[in-house]
C-alpha cells in the first residue's frame, strides 16, 4: 500500500490529491467498456444508496451573499438506485453524428455536442437501440437520482458561502466553468479536466446533461426510495451539472435546472446511461 501525505493548505495540492487517487481507482481494474458503434465508453457503477438533494443553506459571509439550495433542491432525502453502466464521458460531436448518421467532419470533434434538446436526445437514444436488434431498451438518459449518485461518487457534498482560492482552484480542477476564474465562450474538449472518484468526466461544468426526469420544482415530494423517477408530462426536462457559463455556486451535484422540449440551448449536451449491472460485453453486436 502506497500512503500519499498532501498538505490541504496548498491550493494546488487538492488537485495532485484527486489525481492521485483516481489514477489508482483506475488502475484498480476499474470496469470500462466501448460501445462499438458510436465509440462511446461506459464505466460500471455499483447500485447503492445515498442522501440526495440539499439539506441547509449556505452561511452567511462577508464576501460573498449566502448561496442557499434553491427550493427545487430540498429537501434531502435517502434514495437507492440500482447498479447502471455510465459514459464516461458527455456525448461528444463526433460520436453524434456517428450515431445520427450526419457525417464525421464535425469542428471540434472532441468538444460535447450541444443545442442539444429533450427531443433531440430522444431521437439519440432510439437511434442507439435501433442499432440491436434485440427489441429490448440498452440505452437511456440517466433519471437525475441516477445523475446525482454518479456526480457524488461517495462523497457528500456541501456548500461554499465563500469562494476562497483553495475552493476555487478544488472544483476548477474538475469543472470547466465562468466564475471566478474565467469568462470563455465555449465549451472544451471532454476528458481534458480531472475525472471524479468513479473515474467519470466533466459530471459538473463544460454543458449541462439532460436527465430521463421532467421538471417540477416540487418534485422530490414525488420520489419513491428505490430508483426514484418524476414523468409527470410536462414542457421541461430536467437538467443537471452546470455549463460552461455557469457562475461557480451554480457548478455542484445538488443544483437542478431544466430544459423546454425542443429549445435548443448552446449550453445543453447529454450523457448516455447502458441499462444494467449486466456484462456489457454479452451484448448482441450491432447490426451492420
């Protein structure tokens, strides 16, 4: 057993210190598995449960207002969720028009594909199953309880009243966001930030990731315990995770936000889910 000593007090030491410690869960033996059609990379996800949503709000500070959860963020409940197969990465560019059948010459092809809208995401998803011929659904949009376990990985999550520099330079290792660090106008390739515990990419900043939910501000009165889903019909669809022009309070695992049906946003991508704790590799190869 190696035992890494990093001091907390140094900014840049929070980031060696996640580096550090997903190098070794990836090499752990971590499962991975590539889809071979669209190229999109799943990464296992054991089923567990875990307190989602926002329980207080933010202290008062000197610095900066108080940044409470919003109402659509309380209250924190335990919920449980089986186990699922993740990408590992946003879906980017290139790996949609590989599945839509619109071309490989995409600009940036590396970069999240975005002006990505509920309906859009569905025909995406359709087209992924159509490639089996099995009938059975293998693909979907995470529900946001799903999302939210990924984006958590273990960890519980508080809130930051103050946007010290050790705070900022803690998620900008992570998160690819406006404030306070930087004003850009575009997303960045996926990957190229620091992944999470459970080896998953870009989960906050970059673009927001559309969810299998609908959006009701009072929707966690609706959860059951167990794999928890809100599909009231409505206009909106939740999104999770912040963008790339989302302020910094704005950039954490608990914030809900929505998307209307077919309003395309720059802002908005989306992450496939692989149904199933089942061996990836047992599945029916895609037709030609």
């Amino acid at each position: 057993m190696i035992v890494l000593e990093i001091s907390f007090k140094d900014p840049l030491g929070k980031v060696f210190l996640l580096v550090a410690l997903n190098f070794m869960a990836l090499s752990a033996g971590a499962d991975v598995w590539q889809e071979p059609h669209s190229g999109i990379q799943f990464t296992r996800v054991a089923s567990g449960c875990f307190i989602l949503g926002a329980d207080e709000a933010g202290k008062l500070s000197r610095r900066v207002p108080p940044q409470p959860p919003r109402n659509d963020e309380l209250p924190a409940h335990e919920v449980c969720v089986d186990g699922f197969w993740l990408g590992v990465h946003e879906v980017t560019r290139k790996q949609w028009d590989r599945v839509m059948g619109e071309g490989s010459d995409a600009i940036d092809s590396n970069r999240p594909k975005d002006h990505v809208t509920p309906l859009m995401a569905r025909r995406f998803i359709v087209r992924m199953n159509e490639l089996y011929p099995s009938g059975i659904e293998q693909f979907r949009l995470p529900t946001e309880a799903e999302w939210e376990y990924a984006c958590r990985s273990g960890e519980a999550e508080s809130y930051i009243a103050e946007h010290t520099p050790e705070d900022v330079q803690r998620i900008a290792a992570m998160a690819w966001f406006r404030e306070p660090m930087r004003w850009d106008p575009e997303t960045r390739g996926v990957g190229e930030m620091v992944p999470n515990g459970w080896g998953l990419y870009d989960m906050l900043g970059n673009v927001w990731e559309l969810t299998e939910d609908t959006y009701l501000e009072s929707g966690y009165s609706q959860h059951s315990r167990n794999n928890p889903r809100v599909t009231v019909p409505s206009q909106r669809q939740v999104i999770r995770g912040g963008s790339y022009k989302s302020r910094f309070n704005m950039v954490r695992c608990s914030v809900r936000n929505f998307a209307l049906k077919n309003d395309p946003m720059p802002t908005v991508g989306l992450r496939v889910l692989r149904v199933g704790p089942r061996d990836p590799a047992a599945i029916t190869s895609p037709r030609d």
